[in-house]
C-alpha cells in the first residue's frame, strides 16, 4: 500500500530531474540580445553563465540559450570591431 502515498510520482526528489519553468534561459535570450548592441564580453558573458545554469537545472531551452549566447556574443564583438574600424 505504499504506492498509493506517491503521487505525482519525482515531485519528492531532492534533485532536478526536469524544470518546468525557462527563467533562466529567456534571461539568456534577454542578455544575449543586448550583448549584441552593448559591451559583448560582459552581457554576453552574463548570457552564457545563465545559460550554463539553466542547463545544469535542465531546463527545455538551455541548449539553444547556450548557442545563442554565444552566437550574440561573437556578432556583438564582430560588430563592435567593423565600427570602430569605420569610425577611425
């Protein structure tokens, strides 16, 4: 009769096994887009931090948080670099 005290089967599991909410990766995705615009190496850094986490704590979009995280912060460095070159 012990069955019929588990339900909702892993919610009593200290662990992680999969969140349900993305806090973490749309706060990647928030970063990653300003990091496009304003100071790459330090948004984009914050966006691919968070973007680690969120996949440590297994959320649905991490993976691609973490890609554009980067992605943004390599175009942000990028853009940053054609126009400071076309300005001087």
């Amino acid at each position: 009769m012990a069955q019929g005290n588990q339900v909702g089967g892993d919610r009593g599991q200290v662990g992680r096994t999969d969140s349900g909410s993305n806090v973490l990766s749309i706060i990647a995705f928030v970063l990653s887009a300003i990091a496009l615009f304003f100071i790459p190496l330090v948004f984009g850094g914050a966006a691919i931090i968070a973007a680690i986490i969120a996949l440590v704590r297994k959320e649905r979009l991490a993976k691609i948080a973490l890609i554009v995280a980067i992605a943004a912060t390599v175009l942000g460095m990028v853009l940053g670099a054609i126009i400071l070159s076309a300005t001087t």
